[in-house]
C-alpha cells in the first residue's frame, strides 16, 4: 500500500506540528484552487450529475471528466516522499499539471518554458462570459454525488470488519483501518457515487456509513487512556459482516 494512505497511528512520523492557520499561504495557491475550481465547473459529468447542467453547450476546449477523485488520485499518485515533501497546493500543481498532460492539453516542455506568473491567454468576450456564468452557476448549486434510495446491507449497532483490498494510485479507505472491526454509528440516507472507479470497491453508487472504533481496536497497548471513539465515514464496499471471519 502507498504510505500517504495509512496516516494516522503510523509510527516514525512525528516531527514539528504546522499550526499555519492562512487558507493560501503564496498568491499562485488562489490561482490553482480557482483552476480546479473551474475544471469541475466545465466537467463533462455535469450533464448527468445533479443539479444537471448545459455543460456541453458552454464554448469551452476542455472536454474531459474533472472531480475531486481525479484531483485526489493525481495528487496521491506522486511518489510516497515526493507527497510528504510538498505542501497541500503543491499536490494540487503536480496532479493538475499531469492530467493535462496525461491529455495532451500541454507538454512538459511548454510548462518548463512558460515564463513565471505569465498569464494565461484570455479567451474572446463572449467565451470568457459563457465560461464564467457555467463557474458562477456550478458555484451556487454544486455537484451531488447522492444518486437515489439505497438499501443498506448493514444496520446502527452492526460489528463490521473493515476490507484489506490492495491500494491503487488512491483509495478512500484509511490504512490504519484495515481489517479492523468497528460498530455502524449510522447509514446516510440514499447512495452515493465516487465518480472514479478506484480498483478497490468503489466508483458506482453504493451506502455510506459512520462506524465507529474504538482506539484500543485500532491501536492495541499503544492507546491513550480516556481517548475518545473514532469515527470514520466509508463506503458500504469496504465493510463485510464480522459473521462470515467466523
């Protein structure tokens, strides 16, 4: 398993706490936060997605799928020490830069070129206007994942064991949880969708549970006295009946 997706009890991590409280630390954050901000706006999901959007009818280039997955699989797929090494936005470059290339919207050598802080090239009046009135819109409605009724397989006060399944470039699922048995606090009502098919269980709609573990399950001796429960939203894939390891 990639190690950034074990955090969380880990030993050999400690190190000086970063208690930087500014959403954007440099000035180039605003603009890569708006860049993805954007992307989503003008994803092509949104034709089917709740609300339901004209999306392919806005004059844009971009023509690909764009969700927080895909910025989440791109920015977990760097190298493990190349992943702890960089700051939260600089993830955010690395994962956006390479789906653009990946797609062929740039080359690596075009990125090297570009001068810093140069800005992008502005699109004529009315495709900048279309363009921003589908940001504006996507800003204020949002994007559902929750895709109808569900039936849950799993009830509150059910003993589930959490799955074990091999991580791909990324997973929803915490390392530490693994094949931990916990308690479901509760089912969220409806299913929910991850717009990606990660390879270990998860893309298509399915329940989403709270369940609930308690820090002796999770961290043996080394727990601390007194501490709280820890509770942890996962998908129905990842929780099997603590029945069948019997």
């Amino acid at each position: 398993m990639r190690l950034q997706h074990f955090i969380g009890g880990l030993e050999g991590l400690t190190g000086p706490l970063d208690f930087e409280k500014r959403v954007f630390v440099e000035d180039w954050e605003k603009r890569i936060f708006g860049i993805h901000v954007a992307m989503m706006a003008l994803s092509t999901h949104l034709g089917e997605a709740l609300p339901g959007y004209r999306v392919a009818d806005v004059p844009t280039t971009f023509r690909e799928k764009w969700t927080w997955a895909h910025l989440r699989t791109g920015a977990e797929g760097m190298n493990p020490f190349d992943y702890f090494k960089f700051r939260y936005y600089e993830k955010w470059l690395g994962g956006i830069s390479q789906f653009f290339v990946d797609k062929g919207y740039l080359s690596e050598d075009e990125i090297r070129a570009a001068p810093v802080g140069s800005p992008p090239k502005a699109p004529a009046p009315g495709v900048k206007a279309a363009i921003d009135d589908q940001v504006l819109d996507y800003l204020r409605r949002g994007d559902s994942p929750r895709r109808g009724s569900a039936i849950p397989r799993f009830a509150p006060g059910d003993k589930v064991r959490i799955a074990d399944v091999p991580a791909g470039e990324h997973t929803r699922l915490p390392g530490y949880l693994r094949n931990r048995t916990g308690t479901v606090e509760r089912c969220f009502e409806g299913e929910y969708s991850y717009f990606v098919h990660t390879g270990d269980g998860i893309g298509d709609p399915m329940p989403i549970y709270i369940v609930e573990f308690t820090p002796r399950e999770l961290w043996g001796a080394r727990a601390e006295p007194g501490a709280s429960a820890l509770y942890a939203e996962l998908f129905e894939a990842y929780l099997s009946p603590v029945e069948e390891d019997q």
